[in-house]
C-alpha cells in the first residue's frame, strides 16, 4: 500500500483520492497499484454502486511519475503498473465519477475520456504532450480523443502540447461542468450519491452499451506496445533528462 492514495467508502460509493500534492500528484507505480486494486475490489463489492476519482491539493495529477518513466527507459525500476491500471478502468462496468481540481497532465487527461461524469475547475488545464515527452497517446486515446473533440483538436493536444481550460473542456465535450475549485468535489460527490441511489443493473447496462470495451481494450494493447519501445528510445531519454535537469529537450540531433 501507499499513503498516497486515500480510499474511502461511503453510501455506496468508493472514493479513490491522489494523495501527493507536492508532486502534483504524480503517479508512481505503487499508486496506480492501489488504485487498481480499488476499482477490482469495487468491481466485486456488490455495497459499492459508483466510484469517486478525486486529487487533494490544487492539481489533478502531473502524470506518470517522470522519474519512473526515466527508471524504465534506462532499464532500471520494476515493472510500469499504468498499463494495468489503464485496463481496468478501460473496462470498469459501474459508473465513474471525476473530480479535477486543476492540471491533469498525461493519464490525467486520458483517464478522464473513461469516466462517466467529469467535474472540473474552472482553473483545470487538461493536456496529453505525450509528443513533447517523445511518447504516444494511451489509454486508448488516439482513438477516442480525436472521437470526442475531433481531430485537429486531439492533435494539437498530442503533437503541440496544447493544453484545454476547464470551460474548453466542457464545451468539447470533456467534461460535464467547470466549477468553482472548492465547488468541484462536493459536485462530484453529489453526482457519485445520486448515481449510487439508481438501479444498478440499468446503469451498468447503460455503460455497456455506451462504451465498446472490446475495440477500446485493443486500442490500449496497440498503443502500450508502441509506448513500451518509445519509453526505451534515445528522444524519450533525452525528454525525461532535461525534466529532470530543468532544462528544453533538444530532440534536433536525433532523426527518426
Ligand atoms: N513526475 C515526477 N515529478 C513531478 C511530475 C511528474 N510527472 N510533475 C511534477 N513533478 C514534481 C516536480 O519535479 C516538483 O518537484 P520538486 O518540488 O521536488 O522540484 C514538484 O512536482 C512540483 O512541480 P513543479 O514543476 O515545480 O510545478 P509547476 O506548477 O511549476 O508545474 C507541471 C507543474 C505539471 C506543469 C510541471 O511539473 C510538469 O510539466 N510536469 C511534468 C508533466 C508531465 O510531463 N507528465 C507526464 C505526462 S505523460
């Protein structure tokens, strides 16, 4: 387990909360673990009828753990656990709620393409620069992001980095509301309590119909195998080293 992230239950819904605000709530291995683990035993827990995601602090999350991302492409740190955090919640069956205090980098983006319900902050900035990082888009996104707010969009996002404010994301179709910070989680919590109070069969049901879990879990299986080789290339290496050395990538030596 990690202290950095909190799971709470409460009248049916299961509240997963990023706990490591001062990492913007990057997330490590040991948090994307503890968070699967949640939605699996929500999965099974017939008590549990919604699910709550949720940040402390004023960030959603930064992302993966770039130190991480840098332990893997120097082949170092056990094995990347996002992967299989993505999968589950690919293929959740009860409904998700997200509640985004402000910025979601990365799988902070493209986990909210499988939530249900998103509430964000006015001040939220959503972005996926999986291209300034010398990556590709996961979490199925390269297939349901250019679906949802089309094409151009969804490239800008990717290939220039171009982040999306908390009232962009309402009217692309990301999220549901954008809210006051301090409004965000008690409206989120709200819509989590009132889906736990609806028949649970119709609403699982709903999502299925709503959602090809199939095409979306093999779009995840093409793209992981993709990032997997990126995260190990000379670009990738170059992107995490001058995160961590506070300095611009230069990605001009280096030819495809
Ligand atoms: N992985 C690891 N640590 C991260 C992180 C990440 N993805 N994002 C932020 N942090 C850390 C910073 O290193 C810093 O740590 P320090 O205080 O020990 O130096 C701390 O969190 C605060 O971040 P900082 O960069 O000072 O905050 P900011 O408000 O100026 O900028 C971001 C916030 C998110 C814009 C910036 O941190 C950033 O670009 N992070 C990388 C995001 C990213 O590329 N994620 C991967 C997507 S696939």
């Amino acid at each position: 387990m990690t202290e950095h992230i909190k799971i709470e239950q409460q009248d049916g819904v299961l509240e997963i909360i990023f706990s490591r605000p001062d990492k913007k709530n990057a997330l490590t291995n040991d948090m994307y673990r503890a968070a699967r683990e949640a939605l699996e035993s929500a999965r099974h827990d017939k008590s549990i009828r919604a699910v709550l995601i949720g940040a402390e602090g004023n960030a959603f999350t930064a992302g993966n753990d770039l130190g991480d991302f840098a332990n893997v492409s120097s082949g170092k740190g056990g094995e990347p656990q996002a992967g299989p955090f993505i999968q589950t919640i690919g293929q959740f069956e009860k409904p998700i709620v997200a509640a985004v205090p402000g910025i979601a980098v990365g799988v902070g983006t493209t986990m909210l393409l499988h939530c249900d319900l998103v509430y964000v902050a006015d001040t939220a900035k959503l972005s996926a620069p999986f291209v300034n990082l010398a990556l590709v888009p996961e979490a199925a996104s390269s297939m349901l992001m250019p679906a949802r707010i089309g094409y151009v969009k969804a490239f800008a996002a990717f290939a220039l980095g171009e982040s999306i404010s908390g009232p962009e994301a309402v009217a692309l179709g990301l999220a549901n509301k954008a809210l006051p910070l301090d409004e965000v989680l008690p409206a989120a919590r709200s819509a989590a309590q009132t889906l736990a109070k609806k028949p649970a069969g119709s609403l699982v049901a709903t999502k299925k119909l709503m959602r090809d879990a199939e095409t979306i879990l093999a779009r995840m299986k093409q793209e992981s195998a993709i990032f997997g080789e990126r995260l190990k290339s000379d670009e990738a290496r170059e992107a995490f080293s001058a995160f961590a050395e506070r300095r611009q990538p230069d990605f001009t030596k280096f030819t495809s």
